[in-house]
C-alpha cells in the first residue's frame, strides 16, 4: 500500500503532498478503500478547495446522531481560502471520531500555510514525487505489474517506456493492459511489440488532439489506425481522458497568471499549456463535464462492458466533438 498504514485504521487527518497526479489520486484512495474496509457503509464527501465554504468542514465532521462513519476529501487544496484553511488547521489539531479527513495538495509555495499547520497539528502526511528519471519510470512499470502479479524483462519495461511515453496514468493502462490480455507470468519484448507497435505513427495523443479541436473526420481516421497497428482500444481512453483533464485544468486556472508562472501553478510544462490553451477555443466547463462523461462510459466498454470496444471509441470521438460549443 502506499500508505504504508493497516487498512483498519486510517489517520485521522492525511495529507497528500506532491503533483504527480496518478500517485496522488491512489494515495487518496487508499484512504477511502482503508475506512471503507472498516465501515463499507461509510459516506465519502469529495470537494474542490477554492469551492469550499467557511463552515462547510465543521457541518460535514459533526457527530452524527447514528455514529456513522465519513470521509471528506479536499483536492486542490492549495485554493482553501484563508478562513476555511484557518478552520481545517483547528480541525486537525482536534479531529472528529467518526470522520476521517484527506487534504491533497501539490506542493509549491501557494497553500503554504496550510501544509505548516496541518503537519504541526499533527497530520499523517504522505509525499508522491514526480518520477523524472526513466530509472524510476522503469521501476514503476515493474511494480505495477508485480502487483498484478506478473514480472517484466528489463526490455520489455523499456521497451513499454519507448512506446507510451513517460505519462503514469498511459503507462499504468499499458501495463493493466498488458497484464490482461498477455498469457503466462512473464511480460516479454515480443509480448510489448504485439500491442504497441504502430504508436509512432499514431498514438492516443494523435487522436485525441484532432478530437478536442473538433476535427471528427481526422479523429476517426486516425483511431481506425491506431487500432488496425495494434494500440490497445485501453491506451486511447486514456490519452482522450488526459487531453480532456488538461482542458479542464488549463480553463480552470486563476486568469491572473501567464507564461511561467501559470505553467509552475498548473504543474505542467510551458510549451503544454499553451498548446492546451489553444485547444480550448470552442470549450466551455458543461461541454468538458459531457465529454469527460462520455470518456468514462467508453473506459468502461473498453474494459469489458461492452462488445465493441472500436465502436465504443468511435460513438466517443464523435461525442466529444459534438461537447464543442465554438464549432
């Protein structure tokens, strides 16, 4: 676990530091699965921090009449305003009972205050870093097969690495993939090249560029491609469902930050968010909410719920051009 705690007892209070996304969100998630293994029954509570209200904490951490258990997580939390961070530093020097509390934050100097007080009142605190170097990519691919219960050769890791790129979120889909479909314990190079040959021709990003541009004719195009060359139908959901998040993330920015500053808030890379922020011409929030809907539906038919996987991906695209509001 990452978490490194027994699945029955959950700090009260947890926060999660660090931007690399795929790590934080199972970090938070294990949280749940651990208060839930207690208490399936238990209430999850998710919030947005720069959408959370002075006294919204104190309601939702109060006894209740039943003794049921809860759990309130606050993503973004780096956006609390000053009072609600004043009353989330209180609340963990004292936490509730029944109430298990997890804040994510993605480091930085922004929500600073904060990190200080939670961590001095004396909250359970777990850091993901990004993985920058490929010797620690390598051994994320191996560990996530190991916890699907197969190994991988140092060629085959590598050769994963060559063809998904460096995103987690691609990698882990390619590794479960991987896992899924490959018979035996051993992933080799061969079992690799069976699935992914083809990405440099067209990969998901391909795809999933001309879709949130709103190019369907290109988008169809390229995904009957991708899947004839051997991409796995898994890899394409996720790079739609990435290139959707950065739409989201990008729109969703304080309007008062530009260039390095808005690109170190965001945690991505400046030549990212400006191509980004061309794309989200003809988007606004509700179009992205649909699009996002729409890609959690295919994840699900492509990962069994559905016959078509291809057909699936197609119905997608076209849903996610039709989520435009600037055509």
């Amino acid at each position: 676990m990452l978490l490194g705690m027994a699945a029955s007892d959950p700090a009260p209070v947890t926060l999660v530091i660090g931007d690399e996304e795929l790590l934080a969100d199972r970090a938070v998630g294990e949280v749940i699965a651990a208060v839930r293994a207690a208490d399936p029954a238990a209430e999850v509570h998710d919030l947005i921090g720069g959408k959370v209200e002075p006294g919204e904490l104190t309601r939702l951490t109060s006894p209740s009449l039943f003794g049921d258990r809860s759990v309130v997580v606050i993503r973004a939390a780096q956006d609390l305003t000053k009072d609600v961070v004043t009353e989330v530093v209180s609340y963990t020097a004292h936490p509730a009972e029944e109430t298990t509390l997890v804040l994510a934050h993605p480091g930085g100097v922004k929500g600073k205050a904060l990190v200080d007080g939670v961590k001095k009142a004396g909250a359970h605190v777990v850091t993901v870093t990004r993985l920058t170097k490929p010797a620690e990519r390598l051994a994320f691919v191996k560990a996530e097969l190991k916890r699907a219960g197969r190994t991988v050769s140092g060629d085959a890791a590598s050769a994963l690495l060559d063809a998904v790129g460096s995103d987690l979120r691609e990698l882990a889909a390619a590794c479960s993939q991987l896992a899924f479909d490959t018979p035996g314990k051993v992933i080799d190079e061969a079992a690799v090249a069976r699935y992914h040959r083809g990405r440099a021709e067209v990969s998901g990003f391909t795809v999933a560029d001309s879709a949130v541009e709103g190019r369907l004719g290109d988008a169809l195009e390229q995904l009957r491609w991708a899947l004839a060359t051997g991409t796995a139908p898994v890899l394409l959901v996720s790079a739609l469902a990435r290139s959707l998040r950065s739409l989201a993330k990008v729109g969703g920015a304080p309007r008062n930050l530009r260039g390095g500053q808005l690109a170190s808030h965001l945690g991505m890379p400046p030549w990212q968010v400006t191509r980004v922020q061309g794309q989200l011409r003809g988007w606004g929030p509700e179009g992205i909410a649909r699009a996002l809907q729409a890609v959690a539906a295919a994840d699900e038919q492509v990962k069994g719920g559905g016959a078509d996987p291809a057909y699936a991906l197609e119905r997608t695209l076209q849903a996610i051009v039709a989520s435009r509001t600037g055509r």
